[in-house]
C-alpha cells in the first residue's frame, strides 16, 4: 500500500503529522493514478501546519501543495498515457500515491529535472502572474523586490529577464549578492540600503514602476519608497511577520496602489484552460533554464516531520524536498544533503 503524510492537528512545536498506509482507489472513468516523485516543503506548508495559513483544511489532511508524478494508470475516457510526467493541481501531494481526475493534471514536456517540476506550480507561476497582472511593463521597466533569493524572487528574476524587463533585488545576506547577479539579477542589495536616497542611482535615473514585498516591516517600506508615482506595491509574502505601514503621503502625493496577491485565488477563479496554459508555457521555459531552484536537503516521506523541521529553521539557500522514489530511511534521515 502506498504512504502518505496527514496532518492531525495544527500546531507547530512538535508537527502533527503522520505518515500511514492508506488504500488507493483504482483511477475510474475520467481519473488517472499517479505514482509521485518529489514535493518541496514551502513556506505556504509551514503554515498550514502551524494553522495559520489563509485557508485551512479539515483535519486529517493530506498535506503538500505541489509535487510532481508520472501516470502509472488510466481510467475509461483518459487521453494521456502512462508513464508521462505530470504536475497534479489538486493538493495533496505528500503521498506515493494519487488518484487524480484527468482535468486537474498538467502534461509535463519529457525529460524535465523531477525536483524542478515538482517546485512549478506555485513559485513560478506566482512570480510569472505577479509580473502580468498588476502594470503594463514596457522593455527596460524596472521591478523591485525582496527575498529576491527565493523560489519566487528567483523566477522573478529569470523571467522579467526573458521578458526584457530589469530587478532591482534585496536580499538580507551579502553573500548572495553576486550569486544571484550571475542569475541576472540587474542589481541586487542587501537589506541595510535606504532606497530614498539610492534608488535613482542604482536604477540609472529611473524607478521601479512594481514592488514585489514577500517580507513586511521595514522592508517592505522600504520598497514603497523606491517606487516611481502611481507604482504598484504587491504583497504576496510575510516572512519577517511584521506588518506593513505606510506613511500617508506615499498614498496622497505619490499615488502608490497597494495591492495582494495569492495565487489559490487566481487558480479559483480562472478558466481551467487557462491555468493548464500557463503551466505548459513555465514547463517549457524551466526546460530553457530560464529559472531554477536550487535543492536543499532531501528526505523520504517517512523522515517528513524531519524534513519540516528542517524547513521550518533553514537559513541557506535550498529547497527541502520529499523524493517519494525511496521507501527506506537512510541512518541520518537525509537521502542527500
Ligand atoms: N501569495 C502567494 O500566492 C504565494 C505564492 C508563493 C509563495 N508565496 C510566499 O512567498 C514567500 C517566499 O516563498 P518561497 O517558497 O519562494 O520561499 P523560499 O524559497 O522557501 O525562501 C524563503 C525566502 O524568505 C527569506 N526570508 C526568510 N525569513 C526572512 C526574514 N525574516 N526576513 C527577510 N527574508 C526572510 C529567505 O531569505 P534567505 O534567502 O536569506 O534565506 C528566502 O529568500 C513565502 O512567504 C511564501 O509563503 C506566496
């Protein structure tokens, strides 16, 4: 019987998760099984987890926003074929098993990395969605933003790249500076710089017309005040758990719009089509090696509360990730470091 990991209570000091055994159904008319191959821990799973995510499931629950599987059965009426790769929409993907119905999978281009496509459907598409949806952006338009070293502010980086656009980045360690200028960052800061009296400068006398916050606080202020008047300023994270303020003028004399985003919404609301259109376009430019992510430690399902913990107080670069590929637990837990 395949496993899976279920949360059974929120809290965050131990997890409350448990990995059991549990009985597949066969994929019926319309569905498919999977078998899965990785899913990352992300920050969005640490909330759920600690119960304080936006939304929260019914307890016991599968837990796993994203991971990826290969098809391994058909149901009647299914038009894909065993063996191809797949992203599964539907949650839950902390398990070695899914049955999924066929409309809530997205085709997988062959040859993907696994780890790679098992970290597509949220960060990629978030930051490709965050760049469209808010500003018309012309060639040379320039996008702050921080946490620039993570999942997201990496595609950031790589896809406003693709797209002729330019990032100014924050990132609050010195050491990713030149890393993540290799990647194509345009100019990448840590947090201490004060954009009121810098950004024209670092920006070649011009201002980021869009700000991507993920941290809050004095970050985030910070941001708001790089922006040229009318600028967007989009918060999608809180790393840093403090609140935004916003001095009145930034709203009277500069007119900055103040905005959200959280991508369960967009995927809610948006046509399926669409949503399978998006994730085939970011499928084929993670193959082109327009953005990556690098991979942390790796666990099995069965050293997930491990792998949490792990992820919960990580300080350096690298997803955590669950390989569903092995069963057994290695003596230190980790499959790789
Ligand atoms: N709204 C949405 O739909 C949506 C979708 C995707 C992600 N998100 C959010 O986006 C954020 C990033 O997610 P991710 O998966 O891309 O992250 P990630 O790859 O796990 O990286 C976390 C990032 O947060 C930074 N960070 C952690 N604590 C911080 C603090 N106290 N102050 C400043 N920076 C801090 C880390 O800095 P270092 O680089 O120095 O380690 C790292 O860059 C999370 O808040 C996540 O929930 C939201």
């Amino acid at each position: 019987m395949p496993a899976r990991c279920r949360l059974i209570g929120f809290g965050e000091s131990p997890p409350a998760l448990r990995v059991e055994d549990f009985e597949l159904p066969r994929a019926g008319p319309g569905e498919v099984e999977l078998r899965m191959l990785a899913a990352p821990i992300n920050p969005a799973d640490l909330n759920v987890i600690q119960g304080t995510y936006g939304e929260l499931p019914h307890l016991p629950a599968t837990m796993g926003n994203e991971g990826c599987g290969v098809i391994v059965a058909c149901g009647k009426g299914c038009d894909l074929q065993v063996g191809q790769m797949v992203l599964p929409l539907s949650g839950g993907a902390w398990a070695e098993a899914m049955v999924v119905p066929v409309e809530a999978v997205v085709l997988l281009p062959a040859g993907l990395d696994p780890f790679q496509a098992a970290m597509l459907a949220v960060n990629p598409a978030t930051a490709w969605l965050m760049i469209h949806k808010f500003q018309s952006l012309m060639r040379g338009s320039w996008i702050v933003q921080n946490a620039a070293n993570s999942g997201v502010g990496r595609a950031v980086i790589g896809i406003a790249r693709h797209l002729g656009l330019r990032t100014l980045n924050v990132v609050r360690r010195p050491e990713l500076v030149e890393e993540l200028l290799g990647l194509g960052g345009d100019v990448v800061v840590t947090e201490e710089i004060d954009f009121r009296k810098e950004v024209e400068s670092l920006c070649g006398g011009a201002r980021p017309v869009l700000a991507l916050n993920a941290v809050g606080g004095a970050s985030a202020l910070n941001l708001a005040n790089a922006l040229a008047d009318g600028g967007f300023h989009v918060t999608y994270g809180a790393m840093g758990r403090q609140p935004l303020k916003i001095p009145n003028g930034l709203l009277i004399f500069r007119d900055l719009q103040f905005r959200g985003f959280w991508l369960r919404r967009w995927r809610d609301t948006t046509p399926v089509p669409e949503v399978h259109a998006l994730y085939q376009a970011l499928a084929e430019l993670l193959q082109a090696g327009l953005f990556k992510t690098p991979v942390g430690p790796v666990y099995p399902l069965s050293q997930v509360a491990r792998a949490v913990e792990e992820a919960s107080s990580r300080n350096q670069s690298g997803k955590v990730m669950l390989d569903f590929s092995c069963a057994e637990s290695p003596a230190d837990g980790r499959i790789k470091p």
